[in-house]
C-alpha cells in the first residue's frame, strides 16, 4: 500500500494525547475571551472616568490648615456641606476627602 492510502490510526495513549489536546487549545480560547473581554472592561471604566459630570467649576487653591468641608463651607452655596463635598470629590476625582495647603481643587460655582 502507498503511503498516501494509509488511514491513520492511533492507539489508546494516542486517542488520549489528542482529547488533552483538544481540551487545552479550547480552555486557552476560553482564557483568552474572558481576557480580552476584561481588558476591554477595565478600558471602558478609564474611559467614563475622564468624561465630564456636568458641573460648572471654579479653581480654589487650599489654604494653610484649611479642610475639604472648610473649603466647602467658604463657597457659601445653599446646599448640604456633605453634597458639597461630595461633588468638589467627584469633580477632582479624589481618591478622600484629604486636601493639602497649595492644592488647586476644581468646586462647583457659587
């Protein structure tokens, strides 16, 4: 018989190297999908953390000793303190409420 006529057969070990085979190529497609979905997750919310949350701002620059609830409070808008901050936190994307003498802060418009 010619070579090119010859049905490949494999023996039990063989049958068993290309199930594993077979099981590792789709768990790396698997791996891989779930990956690449992630990746681009984690790129969408870097995404949505620059865009703008639609309140007009000012530049205020924190005095000596001077708090986020101080500088909340000076701005003298008719709302809660607490919401106050909270947006002065959200414009400046800060991670706490912890402010530093110098420091520019972006704060609602009075």
């Amino acid at each position: 018989m010619s070579a090119l006529n010859q049905e490949l057969r494999f023996t039990t070990r063989g049958r068993q190297a290309m199930r594993l085979l077979r099981t590792m190529v789709c768990a790396l497609v698997i791996v891989g999908g779930a990956f690449f979905v992630a990746t681009q997750s984690f790129s969408a919310a870097a995404g949505a953390e620059t865009e703008e949350i639609g309140i007009d701002a000012e530049a205020v620059v924190v005095g000596e000793g001077e708090s986020l609830w101080a500088v909340a409070v000076d701005l003298g808008i008719d709302r809660d303190t607490r919401d106050v901050v909270a947006d002065i936190v959200d414009i400046n994307h800060l991670s706490s409420p912890v402010v530093h003498p110098g420091q520019t802060l972006d704060v609602p418009k009075r």
